[in-house]
C-alpha cells in the first residue's frame, strides 16, 4: 500500500508514521510511494514500523492473554 492509502484508510496511524520518522504524511510522493520504500528511504525499521502499524505493539483491549497449559504432577 501507498502512504497515502494507509493515511487515508487509517488516518490513525498518522503518529506511527511520525513517531517513527516518516514525516511525509503531506507530501506529494505519499500518493506513490509504498510503506516499504517510505521507509527505506528515510533508513526506518521496517519490520518495527509495521508492527506498530498492524497493532503488534499494543495491548490487547480487554481480551485475556492465552495461558500455556501446565501437566499436574
């Protein structure tokens, strides 16, 4: 996807973009350019950048965390 698509569809990932580095949230090359080459561009974690976008890094909202399973002795 481009930036501006994320932008548009997403406009909360604006902080993402800028906490990360990506500050051309305004700009022209938004409209063409990928998250990927956003960020290789201005030399960003990727992978980093895309978890947060994807939510990777938040905590989940009021749904129990899944528990390993333990055998009882």
């Amino acid at each position: 996807m481009t930036i501006g698509q994320v932008i548009r569809e997403h406009p909360d990932s604006i902080p993402i973009f800028l906490k990360n580095g990506l500050s051309c949230i305004g700009c022209p090359m938004s409209s063409m350019e990928t998250v990927e080459q956003g960020a290789l561009a201005h030399g960003i974690d990727l992978d980093k950048m895309l978890a947060e976008l994807n939510g990777g890094s938040k905590k989940s909202k009021g749904k129990p965390k899944a528990k390993a399973k333990t055998k009882k002795k």
